[in-house]
C-alpha cells in the first residue's frame, strides 16, 4: 500500500511538471509573438511603412525554419507583405489551421496550426504574427510520453520494492512464528530469531527472549519443586500405606481391621490426587507432546468403551457407543484414553442410576477430531460451566461422592496439549463433554517436527 502511493504520488507529479513546462512552453511562444508585433508597429510608427515591409520580409526569412510566420495588409485588406494569406487578419489573439507549404522542412506535415496575434496601425492598416505550435505540442507529446514511461517504471519499482521488503519481513516473521510454535509445545529453550528489519524490531525480540529465559528459569523452578515434592512426599506416603498394610494384616479386631482399611482407602486417594496433579502440571508445561505419534483414534476410544461397558451395567447405567471408524490422528494414545475414561467416570459418578451415558468420536471438518460423553441426567447449572474444569472445584450436589475435582481438569489440560479445547455443552437433559482436536496436523497424522 505505501509503495502504491508513492509511486500515484510520483506519477501526479510528473503528470504536473509535464503541464507546467508545456503552459510555460505556450507563453514563451506568445511573448515572441508579442515582442515582434510591438516592433513591427514602433519601426510603422518611426519609419515608415517602406522599412516595416522590409522589416516583416527581413524576419520572415530570418527566423529559423519559418516558426514565426508574417502577415501585412493595408487599412482596405490588401496584401503588402508576409507569407500568412490575407484573409486571416485579424485583431487580437486566435488560432489557425493552415496548408504547410514547406511540408519537407516540416517532417512532412502538410497542415500547420499558429497561434497569432493581430494590432491595427494608426492608419489601419493590420499586422499579424503567428507562430508555428508543432513544436510545442511536440514537446508536451514528448513530456507526456516521458512521464507515463517513467511513472509506470516508478510504479513497477515501487511495487516491486515494496514486494521485497513485504516479502523478506514475513519470511522472517514466520521464523519468529515457528519459534513461537514450538515455544508453545513446550520447548522453552527455544529463543526468537532477530526479524533485522529495524532496530525496534530487534529490540522486540532482545526483549522477548530475555522474558522467555525468565520463564524458563521459573518453570525449572517449579518443575523442581515437583520432583522434590514427589521425592519427599510420595516416598513417605508409600511407606505409610505400607505400614498400614501390616497393621492390617495383623490387628487382633475387625475394628482395627477396618480403620486400617479406611486409612488406606485415604492413603490412596492422596496419592491419586497426586499423581493428577504433577500429571497435569505436566501437561501445562508442555512435557506430553514429547509422546506423540499416530493413532486410531476409533480403535482407542472403542477400547475404553469395551472396558467400561460391564461396569457401568453393574452399577446400573447404560453406556452406549457412537464411533465413526478410521479416524487416524496424532497425538499421545494414553493421555487420550486417560481423558476419555476420566470423562466416563465423571458421567457415572455424578449421575443418578439407570442414566443412558453415550461415548463417541468423529471426523469434523478442517481436520478436527471430536470426542465426547454425553448423558441425559441433570446436567451443570449454566453459571457453573467454566468453574467445574478448576482444579479441586466441586458442586454442591457433589460433595458427598468420591473424586477429587482434577477429572475434568485433566481432560481439559490433556486436550490443550493436543491443540484443541474441552467444552461443555447442555445435552437437554444431561451434559454432553467434548474434546475438539482442533488442530489440523492431527487429522493429517502428522507431528510438529513434520510441519
């Protein structure tokens, strides 16, 4: 766009100086005409019409290739001298067309256009000057066509500079962009090349990859909080479960007997807890991805389904299946069917027996995958949508059951590391969850080394 207007800006000057020098042209040639027409009538005045016949004949042969041409008539009308016919004079300015009668000294031109200028005498007597424009529309043809040649050279060169600079600056964005990419994939060593277009660009970039050394420092940070946390706490907890195992084994009561088992059935709920919560963490840093390659994604979410169905029919729920078949993808198989289990799970746990749960997944347009669980019990209150996939966030109605609040955030966390989005939806009645894989290289089977 810039380099468009300065190449009409370029052109609308060149168009001006083009009409500028050709006006200039035009009253140089009247100033002539003036000039010879003043002295022609000072020379009647002074000496006599004798020495002006003399005089128009003396100019009229005189002047370079007959550009100014003469006319004398007496006060009747009568030709006395000059080479213009006499029944073009007149008083005042006009212009004329005429027969060339020196076509061979003309480049053939058999008409010739004047631009005369007549004065009367004190006695009346009529004197005409007038003077050849050939060569002045010559020059403006000339200016013309110089200035349309030059303005669309200007306006090829400006555009094409202009499509260098446009296109070197994208390339280089588009390294900026693929850095970017993997930034988000979870490599937070990669650093953003320098675009070098401009020194606030760099800047930028400088900048930038200061902030992401930042980041990365603090992800190592917290990633070794969790190592440590999994070291110093897991490792007592196991120990504890452990021990209680024992006590178990060897309490001379039932009653201690069964605190054990409670405290046990605790311990490993703890422990799942968790285990969610680095598996997320995790996931968030990106860490997953790592893990990726093709799958079916028909044969995955079939197996999941194969395994739950005699359980939710022990429990007293009809689970049912929708699979389109062949659906091929990239991704983390087992992060994948985790997910989908959690979503299962989530449906039996929070939903009153006899419930019909559906599990599913399809081919979408633009290479997007979809899984989903849907139900037709009583589903989420509107207001609370985006509040269930919180970390440790339960409902009211839920506060009794088992589970700790990581199901849905999981699911939300496995399905952000697959570049796509969870999202709940109402099922009138019930709740229907989706995992939209909205990334295309998954449905083209394809990693992000390959894109």
């Amino acid at each position: 766009m810039i380099a468009s207007i300065f190449a009409l800006g370029t052109v609308a000057l060149l168009v001006m100086v083009e009409r500028t020098v050709g006006q200039y042209a035009v009253e140089v040639g009247r100033d002539s005409v003036m000039t010879e027409v003043s002295a022609l009538l000072d020379e009647d005045r002074l000496a006599g019409r004798a020495r002006t016949i003399e005089s128009v004949v003396r100019r009229e042969n005189a002047v370079r290739e007959h550009q100014l041409r003469f006319l004398l008539v007496d006060g009747r009308g009568r030709y006395l001298a000059g080479s213009l016919p006499a029944g073009i004079a007149h008083v005042g300015w006009r212009t004329i067309t005429m027969r060339n009668r020196d076509a061979d000294d003309d480049d053939g031109a058999t008409t010739m256009t004047l631009d005369t200028f007549g004065a009367r005498m004190s006695d009346g007597a009529v004197v005409v000057v007038g003077s050849d424009t050939s060569d002045i529309e010559e020059l403006r043809q000339n200016l013309g066509m110089t200035a349309a040649g030059f303005g669309m050279l200007i306006v090829l060169l400006s555009l094409s500079g202009g499509l260098l600079v446009g296109t070197t600056f994208l390339r280089r964005l588009d390294r900026v962009n693929k850095s970017v990419s993997r930034i988000m994939q979870g490599s937070l060593a990669e650093r953003l090349p320098q675009i070098g277009m401009s020194p606030e660009f760099d800047r930028l970039s400088v900048n930038l990859n200061l902030m992401l050394g930042r980041i990365e420092a603090l992800m190592e940070g917290v990633k070794q909080v969790s190592t440590d946390i999994a070291h110093d706490l897991r490792t007592p907890l196991t120990r504890l479960r452990q021990q209680l195992e024992d006590i178990r084994d060897s309490a001379p009561t039932p009653e201690m007997i069964e605190q054990a088992e409670r405290a046990l059935i605790q311990i490993d709920r703890i422990l799942s807890i968790f285990r969610a919560l680095l598996r997320i963490g995790s996931l968030e840093a990106g860490a997953g991805r790592k893990r990726f390659a093709p799958i079916d994604f028909s044969d995955m979410v079939e197996r999941v389904f194969r395994a739950y169905q005699p359980v939710a029919e022990d429990r007293g729920y009809s689970l049912s299946a929708t699979i389109e078949p062949g659906i091929v993808g990239y991704g983390d198989a087992e992060m994948l069917a985790q997910a989908v289990t959690n979503l299962i799970e989530n449906a039996l746990f929070h939903t009153p027996a006899g419930t019909g749960v559906v599990v599913g997944v399809e081919q979408r347009g633009d290479g997007e995958i979809m899984m989903f669980v849907s139900d037709n019990g009583p589903g989420i209150p509107a207001g609370e949508v985006r509040n269930v996939v919180k970390r440790f966030y339960r409902l009211d109605t839920s506060r009794g059951s088992e589970g700790a609040g990581l199901g849905l955030s999981l699911a939300a966390a496995i399905a952000d590391a697959h570049g796509g989005k969870l999202v709940l939806e109402d099922n009138d009645p019930g709740l229907r969850v989706e995992m939209r894989l909205i990334n295309p290289r998954l449905a083209a089977g394809r990693g992000p080394e390959e894109s």
